[in-house]
C-alpha cells in the first residue's frame, strides 16, 4: 500500500491524500489551496487537476479546503464515484457551485486587465457546469454503513463532529501485497464535544493499523463553548453602547449557523440590545436552509431548545434578517441603526463582506469580530496580525473599528481534544501521519503522540512526498 500527501502537508489547506492499494487510486478529499493569491492560482491547477488515474474519491466534508477542487478534477476526466454522507453531498451541490462562480468571476475580472496587456487569457479552474457534472457523480453512505467499494476495500463513515455531515474515513483493506487485513483511519477534520447543532465525534476505540491525523490547533487550546456565548453577549453589548455595529465575517457553512443559534439563545434570554441581525450571505441562506433539512444530525442540546421553545426552526427570530437581493446588500451600508452584520467570506478575501469592511472598519464604534482560523496571506489574517491600514478592492483603509477574536466558535477539535481523540484507540497506530496543519502545529502534536501516547513511527510529511505503508 502506498500513500501520496498532496495537499494539506505542513499547512491547513487544499487537503488531497492519495491512497495506492489492490490496483486502485482512491483519493481522500480534494481540497481547494487557499492563500496568497498568485500561489493558490498556480497550485490549484496542478496535480490531479491536469487528470489522472483516479479511481473514486472519499470525501470527509464538504468545507472548500477539503472538496473545492472536485469539479476540476470531472472536468480532466474524472468519471468515478465521490463517496460522502448524504448532508455532505447536499452541502456541496450549493458549495460547489458557489465555488465556480467565483472561480468564473475572478478569471474575468483577471482577464480585462490582462487583455488590455495583450497577454494570454486565463481560464477559470472549473465552470458551473463541471461543478453540476460532479454533484451527479457523488453515492452517499450513511454513517455506521460498511460498504465495499473495490474489491478487499471496505469503507465506513464515523461521525467526527465537526460539521454537518462531517466524518471520520475508516477504510478496512484485505492488502494483496502483504496478505494481511490492515485498517486506515484518516480522522479528517475532528470536532469538538459540547458545540452545539450537531452531535459530538465519536471516538475510534478500535484504532487502527495506519492514521492520517488533522493537526489543525495542534498547539494550542480553545475556551469553554459557554464562554463563547457570553462574550459574544458582552461584545454585542459593549458595541451597541458605543453606538456602532457588529461586523462578522463566518464562514458560510457551519460558522454562520453557530452564531445564528447563539444569537438565537441570547435573543430568547433577552441579554443582548434588541439589535437587528442581518445574515448577508446567498450561500448561508440557502446552507441554513440544509440545516433545517437534517434534523437527523442535531444534537440533544439544539433538540431540547426547539422542543422548550415550541420552535420547529432554530435558525430564525424576529431579528433576524436573510437579504434576498443585491439591492438589500447595499442598503445595509447606509445604516445608520447599530446592527449585526455576518457575511462571506470567512476569510475576508471576497464576497460581500468586503463591502461591509470597507464601510466601516475605519469607524472606531463599530467592531470586527473573528471567529475562524485565517489562512496566511488573507486579508483576514492580516486584521488578526494587528495591521494598521489593510487594502479592500484596492484602496487603503486605516484600521479603526475595534478588533475582537473569539475561537470557542471553531469547529476545530484543539490540542487537548486531538489528544483525546488519539487516546481513545485501543489499537496505537504503526505508522501515523500528521496533516491539516502549520508546521509548528503538527510539530507540537507529534510530539505529545510520542511522549503522552507512546505512538510510534510518526511522520509530517511534506508536499508530494509518498510512503510505502
């Protein structure tokens, strides 16, 4: 059996592993890089993008780092199956298909100038259509299911817990070339116990003979979900007092429907100001909207809620509003009432939150709140990082609005919970690979494998780089 890193090595995107065994390619994820612009361009079109034998792809969820890439790899000519849950296939048939338009839309606005150069015209790295193309490809299998999809491999999806439709990848191999029945977990990414919305991961006591590990927070540790709600009561609060509003920018899958809940829970409690919500995201609506379709998923907390508060539908109050056009968007801006704004993208790097950024992160009453992991090089990352004066659409703005982060909200499990997640295999792994995960990250992770779990032979491989196993 052979293993091939090709994405996700040493960094937290564009996660792809390529697994060799009994004559088949099988491809865990196909993830979109993410990042410095010119660099993610160029990266997200090589590889299995330029085609390839690939036989199936299994895909852990549906967040872009981990399927964006999946329409290029149909539109080169890949015909096979894309195994998943059945959450995650819905969640990509929207996501993918956002991720074409945008991919159509950058190469557009790339080739104007571009033309009037009289250079070569770019081509986007997959079209609509091809993003159609792939949702036709996908077979869905429940969690707890064991399916053989090729002969001697066999495969079953784990709730992991971080996302609707999320799962941990346990592919059970009768190896032709040892002879012997070998089990491969690739965790994917691992949730947190006690977030709302949807169930906890559940752990993998039985273990397994090779692991490809998520190393996301590897080295460092998140505050209680409680915590999370009340700071983002006295956030709102201490926003409203200065007579500002409270800018978001989430990820549209999974973020967005976390904070609507919370905002939910404060709103029916009556601790926040009786602002108005705005989500201004086309893709978050109509992902709130799968949520709303897999009540199946949800977990005891979110079930208790409805069932106290005679509500059917947990994504949605009074306040809250889901712009329908592009004519709402814009009235946002003018505004003159405090409000809570949460838009796309997540990362801050296109989408309608530049707009909300641009009219109002040089306004010292206002509040940028970050809730989410920023890919180096973002525009996101760089608020972070503490930066005096960011570019939006090209032109220079001082950074004045108050910058807040809040990581209770991450979907991510952190170290101490990776650790768990490790300790509860009865079975150590022979061979461990750390992915989905800065280098420092996965360093310190490795290193509580070895000393607090005894793992051995541990590897963080690089980009590219392939393992006999």
């Amino acid at each position: 059996m052979k293993l091939s890193f090709h994405g996700a090595a040493k960094t937290v995107t564009g996660s792809q592993h390529l697994i060799q065994a009994n004559g088949y390619s099988i491809l865990l994820d196909c993830g979109l890089f993410q990042g410095k612009r010119k660099e993610a361009f160029e990266m997200n079109r090589q590889g299995f993008c330029k085609g390839g034998a690939i036989d199936a792809v299994i895909l852990s969820h549906a967040h872009i780092d981990h399927s964006g890439n999946i329409p290029c790899l149909v539109k080169n000519g890949f015909d096979g199956d894309i195994y998943s849950t059945s959450a995650t296939r819905d969640l990509c048939a929207i996501m993918l298909q956002d991720s074409a338009r945008i991919q159509v839309r950058d190469v557009e606005f790339a080739n104007k100038r571009r033309e009037k150069n009289k250079q070569n015209l770019f081509e986007p790295l997959y079209t609509p259509a091809d993003a159609g193309q792939a949702s036709r490809q996908f077979v869905t299998i429940d969690y707890n299911r064991r399916k053989e999809i090729f002969p001697g491999i066999f495969l079953t999806f784990i709730d992991a817990g971080h996302l609707l439709g999320s799962a941990h990848v346990v592919l059970d191999i009768q190896d032709r070339d040892t002879g012997k029945d070998r089990r491969l977990v690739f965790s994917g990414d691992i949730g947190r116990k006690g977030i709302p919305i949807i169930r906890d991961p559940v752990p993998l006591t039985e273990g397994a003979d090779i692991l490809i590990m998520e190393s996301t927070y590897g080295n460092r540790t998140h505050p209680p979900y409680p915590d999370s709600d009340r700071e983002l009561e006295r956030i709102i609060t201490d926003t409203y007092n200065r007579g500002g509003s409270l800018v978001i920018p989430a990820f549209a899958v999974g973020r967005t429907q976390q904070l609507i809940y919370s905002l939910n829970k404060l709103y029916v409690k009556r601790d926040i100001p009786a602002m108005q919500v705005f989500i201004d995201s086309p893709m978050a609506t109509n992902v709130t909207d799968i949520f709303q379709m897999h009540p199946e998923i949800y977990d005891e907390e979110i079930l208790d809620f409805m069932e106290k508060n005679g509500d059917d539908n947990p994504f949605a109050f009074n306040s809250l509003h889901f712009t329908k056009t592009v004519e709402e968007s814009k009235a946002l801006n003018f505004r003159k009432e405090s409000s809570v704004i949460i838009s796309a993208s997540g990362m801050m790097e296109h989408g309608r939150i530049l707009h909300h950024l641009r009219r109002r992160i040089s306004d010292k009453r206002n509040t940028i709140l970050v809730t989410g992991w920023q890919a180096p090089y973002t525009l996101g990352r760089k608020i972070v990082e503490g930066a005096r004066e960011v570019n939006i659409f090209g032109e220079p703005f001082p950074v004045r609005a108050k910058i807040e982060i809040l990581t209770g909200f991450s979907g991510h499990a952190d170290q101490d919970e990776l650790l768990e997640f490790a300790a509860a295999m009865q079975k150590k792994p022979e061979r461990t690979f750390i992915v989905h995960g800065e280098e420092e990250a996965a360093l310190t992770l490795k290193n509580n494998l070895t000393d607090k779990l005894g793992f051995p032979h541990i590897e963080i491989p690089d980009l590219h780089t392939s393992f006999e196993v």
